[in-house]
C-alpha cells in the first residue's frame, strides 16, 4: 500500500475496503464535487474532536495548495474582522499588515515537519494514523482556525471589551484579557499536536518552545494591525490618514519641531508669578492620554494664564507632525529650557502626566515601532533639582499612581495622583475620551468652578468615587492622592488671587 493511503490501525481489511471504494467513486466526474465537500466536512469533523481534546482522525482530510490557501485566508479574515471590532471608533485599513507575521506559520509548518518526517514517527494514538506532515499541518491550521473562531476572538472580544466598557483596562489587567484566551487556545493545540507525535515525551518540548516562542515572537515584535484608529487634529482634513509610519523625515522633523516648540515658550514677566505648563503622555496605542493631556494643557493655557508658556509632549500616530515625542530625553530637555525662560524661584512648573501604571509604579510608554523608556519619579525628581526649579505642582494620572508620592513630596511641591500605591484608576480604556480623574479634575473642576487644586481634587473625589461604583469597579475605590506643601500652597494662593483679579482668569470655551 502506498504512503498515500491512511489506514485504520485497529481494522486494516476493513479500512482498506472503503479506500479501494472511495478511490473507485474518486475516478468519476460526478463525484468530484462531492468529494470535496465531504473532504472540507471531515477536515473540520476532525479539527472539533481534536478541540476537544480527542483522538486524531485523519480519515478524508483534503491535503493541496489550494487547501492551506483557503486556510491561512481564513486566518487573515479572522483577525481582520477582530482587529476591526477592537478598533475605537472611526478606522482606516492597513494593507501592509499583509505582509508581516508570517513567522508562526512558518513555525507551524517546521513544527509539523519535525513531528512526522519519518513513517515510523506515524503512530499517533491507539485510533488511527497519519501519513504526512501535510496532513497533520492542515488539520492543525484547521483546528486553529477553528479554536480562534468559536474560542480565542469571542472570549478576547468578550474580555476586553467588557473590560472596556467601564473604562478599567490597566496595564497589568490589559496583559491577563490578552494571554488568557491565547494560553487556553495553545493549551488545546498543544495536546492535540502531542498526541499526532505518538506521544513521545521527547516532542513535548519541542512543541511548547515552537508554541510559545511564536507567540512571544508576535508580542515582542508587535507586527501592525489590520486598522488603526483615524486621527483628525483640529485644523486638519478629517480624510487625512493617519498611519504609525516612522521615516527619516519624521525623525528629522521632530528634532526641528521640539527646537520650535520650545523656542515659542515665553520669557518670566517681572513682578508677576507665572505658571509654565507641561504635559506629558508617553503611551501612545490609546488616544485617551492624548486627548486628557491636550485637554490640561487648554485649561492650563486658558484658566491659569499659561497661555504661551506650555508645552505638550505626546506619543501618538496622529501627532507626530504637531507635536513632540513623549520621550524621557525631550521631558529632560524641556523642563531644562523652560528652567531657562522662568523665574525658578518665583514662578510655578506645572507637570501633568498620563499613561497606563503598573503596580510598582511604571508609567507605559512607547508607540509601535518607537521604543520609550519609562519615566521613573526619581528621574523626574533628579531633572526637577538640577534644573533648579523651586514650586512645582505635579499630577499623575495613572493606575497605582500612588507611588509617586512621596519620592517627589516636599514643602514647595504639591503632589496629586489618580489613584494610590494600591488601586487602579478608571477610564483609561481605548473606548474612553477622558480617565475619571482628569474628567473630574481638570474638565469640571478647574475648567470653570475654582482655581485651587487642593479644592478641586477634594471636590473630584467624592464625583471619582460615585461613578466607579456605577461602573461596577471590582478591585475597590482608586482613591485619589494629595500632598501638598507649606510653601507651594502660599505660592498658589498667590497665584490664585491674581488669576481671580487678571481678564486672564475666565473660564474655558
């Protein structure tokens, strides 16, 4: 009998009878169409008994170009469809995507090869055999697509987005909605590809490191998606697309648009106390921390006379021609030359900064393919003393935000977070618009109701509190943080009272 055959283990006469029988049928015209249809049947009869965890059946299993072409299709619409429902709001599609992350099929094929190069590595079980690399690599494809369909895109979808919906996808939980559905999924290819090996202990190694290894593969490289979020600055074409393209002349033009920025930073005025704003939002895969930090730097800019005395760093696709890089490197220099344009023992630096928090306190940074190191509270302590600037008021919005407290507290710097050493924040979900602190803080607080921040933040917490209980928050209140020191808070009163008594002190439009 030719290699080409499959052949039942348990009833070979019998099994050989229904091959010479199909191969009969096979020869006439009119069971061609047939036979491809009841091969596509039990190739995917197949890929569901070994989803759920039984033997191998091999029997009928279509093996042709064309097979895994319609496959790896199958695949490409799949994650074209979620990646389209993961999408926040309007999306434009991205057909280079089609030409990265191929490594996992190639590993798949590897892996299969290796798993069945030889007929004695056939035996796969005490039900049936294989005869190919070819069968086995089409019914795992089969068996994936077929657990990304009914398991890994639903469960994903189904996590994140109700994750989303109340605004609380933090980094850490971000990690557990992604490699939850995708460690059960490998669980179950990974039994399956075991038992096709004829459960040779020595296999099992080699297929978790091909399982996991493409998988960390896929994380670390972070190949583009299908559709990105469209982008629309104020002033710009709303049909204008926005892509995470990083040329040289990007690279080029925002070391000249950073030098502009900060050239436009204006001078002390003598005998005036002025507040010089910064805001900083180093992640940029949300648009979230984008939109709350240009919505700071507007009531910086319009409530607190900052007008002409602020600067935005951001990472974000849409931004990169308008703004500056949120990068370490471009807060060290901006809090340097904004050192130079301010009276450092007179005036006030004001710091916002917003981004996704680990529970040690990490700030996410970085937008795909930029690579960006986080911020540290000691780095920003460090840059603040040489720098020499005096008052300061500092606000972190972030999960576990808490951490940066006391490494920058002291009698001339006030120090307000989104949430404690111990608590996630809210809203900081690609879905949202604003996080709850800044919503509460900046746009219904200090927008038009007061100027005090110790006022504002006392009044955003009670309105924090009340609307994560709403939102149905699981890990308990955020509980916003507040340190303030004696001679910051004399030096803000200051400030408050010429801002109440200057045209400049009218609320935001």
């Amino acid at each position: 009998m030719s290699e080409s055959k499959i052949t039942n283990t348990i009833n070979e006469p019998e099994e050989a009878g229904r091959d010479h029988e199909q191969q009969l049928l096979a020869t006439s015209p009119e069971s061609k169409s047939s036979g491809q249809k009841a091969g596509w049947t039990h190739l995917f009869v197949a890929a569901l008994r070994v989803s759920f965890l039984r033997q191998p059946y091999w029997e009928g299993i279509p093996v042709s170009p064309l097979t895994i072409l319609i496959l790896v299709a199958g695949y490409l619409l799949s994650a074209i469809c979620f990646q389209w429902l993961l999408a926040p709001g309007p999306a434009d599609f991205n057909f280079r995507a089609f030409g990265t992350d191929w490594f996992p099929f190639a590993a798949w094929a590897w892996l299969c090869f290796c798993l069945r190069h030889s007929p004695e590595n056939h035996g796969a079980g005490k039900s049936s055999t294989a005869p190919s690399a070819s069968h086995l690599f089409v019914l795992s494809m089969a068996q994936g697509l077929l657990l990304n369909i009914v398991l890994y895109w639903p469960l994903s979808l189904t996590m994140q987005l109700g994750w989303l919906k109340h605004n609380s996808l933090g980094l850490t939980m971000s990690w557990v909605l992604y490699l939850t559905p995708l460690a059960v999924t490998m669980a179950i290819q990974s039994v399956f590809l075991w038992r096709a090996s004829g459960r040779r202990t020595s296999y099992i190694f080699l297929i978790l490191v091909v399982m996991v290894g493409s998988s960390a593969m896929e994380v670390v490289t972070r190949p583009p998606s299908f559709w990105y979020p469209r982008h629309v600055q104020s002033g710009e074409d709303e049909s204008a697309e926005k892509q995470r393209e990083i040329s040289q002349e990007v690279f080029e033009g925002q070391a000249a648009l950073l030098n502009k920025k900060l050239a436009d930073i204006q001078p002390h005025r003598p005998g005036i106390i002025d507040l010089y704003s910064l805001s900083f939002a180093p992640y940029g895969e949300e648009n979230v921390f984008l939109n709350e930090t240009s919505m700071v730097t507007q009531v910086m800019a319009k409530r607190f006379d900052a007008e002409g005395r602020s600067l935005q760093l951001a990472n974000n696709p849409g931004t990169m021609d308008s703004l500056p890089w949120a990068t370490p490197l471009n807060l060290q220099r901006a809090i340097q030359h904004i050192a130079k344009r301010m009276d450092v023992n007179e005036d006030i630096l004001f710091l916002h900064m917003s981004s996704h928090g680990a529970s040690d306190g990490e700030l996410s940074a970085g937008m795909w393919p930029l690579s960006v190191k986080s911020v540290t509270p000691e780095d920003l302590k460090r840059w603040l003393d040489e720098a020499g600037i005096k008052y300061r008021v500092i606000s972190i919005s972030a999960c576990y935000a808490g951490n940066w407290v006391a490494p920058l507290s002291d009698e001339n710097s006030l120090v307000m977070t989104a949430s404690d050493a111990d608590h996630t924040s809210y809203g900081c979900g690609s879905k949202s618009d604003l996080t709850f602190f800044g919503r509460a803080m900046y746009d219904e607080q200090l927008r038009d109701k007061t100027l005090s921040f110790e006022v504002a933040h006392a009044a955003a917490r009670p309105i924090i509190k009340q609307r994560e209980e709403e939102a149905g928050k699981s890990d308990g209140y955020s509980n916003p943080q507040i340190a303030v020191g004696e001679h910051i808070r004399t030096r803000l009163k200051l400030l408050e009272q010429r801002l109440i008594s200057a045209p400049a002190a009218t609320a935001v439009k």
